[in-house]
C-alpha cells in the first residue's frame, strides 16, 4: 500500500474549510428562533428546543473537548471526552441521568484519545464499544459500568498497517496508521469498526471481536474515503439492512451492504462526522456549525442551527471560538461531533470544543 505523509487534524480542518465555505444550498435551510425564554430550531415537523450545556459535571471534574454519545435502554447518557494526557487519572468517560444529573464516570485508560462510543445490547445485558485514537489505537468493550471485557488493537492481517503498529502504537498519523473513529453493530453479533484518522478504511469483526473484512480506501470514487468518520446500521423500517458511513472530508454519506459493496451516495453536507437514526429519521451532525436531518427517503429535510454568517465566524482565525465560550450564541452550533436520539426522539450533540458541550434539542413536534 502506497504511504502517505504524514496529516494533522490541522490540515483536515483546512482541507474542509474550503468546501464549507462553497457549500450549495439545501432545502428547508432552518434558522434558529426565540419564542419567550425558550430557544426553538426548526420549522414544521422538526421543531426543537435548544438546551445548551445540558448535562452538569460536578465541580471535581473538567469538560475537555467532548466527543461522542449514546444512550441507554435506561435513558442513561454516556458521554466521552478526548480527555487531556497529562490528566492520566481523570476519567474521559461520563454518565448522566435524563435530567442531565452526574451518575458515575470511568475509563480514564482513554486520557488523550478517547473518540467514539456506542451502548449495544446484547442478550439482556447492555455495553459499552469504544474508540481511542491519537496516541492510544485501540478500541474495547466495556460493561457500563467501566470493566474492560475486551481490547483490540491495529488488524495487522489486514496487511495496511506499519509494523508494530498493533504492539507499539505511537501518536503518529498516516494512511498506514490505525486510528480507529467509531463502531457500528451487525445483527449477527459482529461489528464494524471506521478507521477514520489512519487507513480510511472500514474493518469488520465477527461477534467474537475476531478481523474478518475491510473495504473502503483513499479517494473520493464512490466506494472511497477522505475520512471515514462515522458509520452507523441503517435499519429504518421499510429499508434493506444497510451500513452508511459519514465521508467527512468527501462531504458525503455513503451506503454499503453488510460485505461491502457501494449502494449510493448521498451529497449536500459540509462535514458531516457521525450518524444515528430513529423511526424513519436520520441525524448527520455536521462539524461545521449545524445539525441535519434526513427522512426516511434519504432527503435532507432540516438543517438546525444554520447560519452561514454565524459559520465564518466560527472558521475564521483557525477555530479560536472554540476555546471561548462567553462569545457562543445561544441556539447556535460550533463544531457538533457527535449526535444521538432518545427514546422520545430527542437528539444529544456533543461539540468538538475545547471546553466540552452537551446540547439537548428537546423534541417539541
């Protein structure tokens, strides 16, 4: 496999902000509204109220740049952080009830790359599947609770990856490097795992965490990446059981079947990081400055959040008001990452700032 340089997160940031800012325009573009006290993003049927920093950590704790989110058949959020590395004791993982109440924390084995999580049920017992990137390279299950059941590192039977790179991982970036982004869940028990930052490529696992597969690659063909970001099971009802993976960089989603192969793409977002769905609808939280949604014929029907006036604001000077949250504006979005729905189909976005946000968009239609 050819080698690349090496990339920063900084270049992918600048790659992407020239096409943020030619991005064309997209049906039912909704801006934010205020009605009395309440803070509302969109129109019609996708009404929400906009609960900013929603979840409360107690005082012992710090936000650092938050990252994914999941929730539980108890309607328990679990929140990751990329965590700092000189804080090896913190925990880069967090728990919080529906009212946004600390319930426990764990996973400080993530400190300085935690990224990605997802609860799966299993039987009756429900768990924990998470990923760690820059220096760390691996991704594990855990019980919800914070135990480690299992940890895998780089699929050296791929043939992608740099020796050692399974037994010696080191914080270095490239198309031979394992840094693993998200998970998505086969109903056979097996898995697949998005190699986001390293080889842009998609690995799958059968149900005992053992390699089976990969697809994907570097380009922008359809059935490639720049940037596999995020990767989620589309089982919407009256679909066929599909993967569909957020193309960040390529500004895309695109579907596969379960072995692989392309289904279609689906253009009209900017930096679209992660997917979850809920009934018929689709959540693609964009990292650059809005929330989408898609119906269940794969249409973007709601944009919450955009302003493109408020967006070139938030790329200019590489990013600074990410680390200034006194200049945020109330019902507007940085850099969501990461969104999932409830059981009552509200949504939780967690944004890639420096001090950590956990929004809840509070279903009201």
């Amino acid at each position: 496999m050819k080698k690349n340089s090496q990339i920063s997160r900084r270049r992918f940031l600048e790659n992407s902000t020239i096409a943020a800012m030619s991005t064309l325009g997209v049906p039912n573009v909704i801006a934010a509204s205020k009605s009395s006290s309440q803070i509302i993003v969109g129109e019609g049927a996708h009404q929400f109220e906009v609960l900013h920093n929603w979840a409360r950590l107690p005082d012992r704790f710090s936000w650092q740049t938050t990252h994914n989110v999941s929730v539980d058949r108890e309607g328990l959020l679990y929140v990751i952080h990329e965590g700092t590395e000189n804080l090896k004791d913190h925990p880069a993982i967090f728990v919080f009830d529906p009212r946004g109440e600390y319930v426990r924390s764990f996973g400080s084995q993530f400190q300085g790359g935690g990224h990605g999580l997802e609860v799966r049920t299993e039987g009756a017992v429900q768990f924990l599947y998470v990923t760690g990137y820059q220096g760390l390279k691996f991704f594990a299950k855990l019980t919800l609770t914070g135990e480690t059941v299992w940890e895998r590192h780089a699929p050296m039977e791929s043939k992608i990856y740099a020796n050692d790179e399974d037994t010696n991982p080191k914080k270095v970036w490239g198309r031979d490097r394992f840094m693993p982004t998200n998970i998505a869940f086969r109903p056979d028990g097996g898995f697949y795992v998005a190699d986001g930052y390293g080889a842009y490529q998609v690995h799958q696992y059968d149900k005992d965490a053992n390699w089976v597969s990969v697809f994907g690659g570097v380009g922008q063909e359809n059935g490639q990446f720049q940037l596999p970001h995020g990767i989620w099971m589309d089982n919407r009802p009256g679909r066929e059981l599909s993967i569909v993976v957020a193309d960040r960089v390529n500004a895309r989603l695109q579907w596969f079947t379960l072995e692989g192969k392309h289904l279609k793409t689906l253009d009209g977002f900017i930096l679209p990081a992660n997917v979850d769905t809920y009934k018929e609808m689709m959540v693609v939280p964009d990292l650059s400055a809005r929330v989408t949604l898609v119906d269940g014929n794969d249409r973007i029907v709601a944009h919450l959040g955009e302003d493109p006036e408020w967006r070139a604001e938030v790329l200019k000077d590489n990013r600074k008001l990410r680390q200034q949250p006194d200049r945020w504006v109330s019902g507007k979005f940085l850099h969501p990452h990461d969104a999932c729905f409830d059981a009552d189909g509200n949504i939780f976005v967690a944004e890639w700032v420096q001090t950590g946000r956990i929004t809840k968009l509070r279903r009201l239609s």
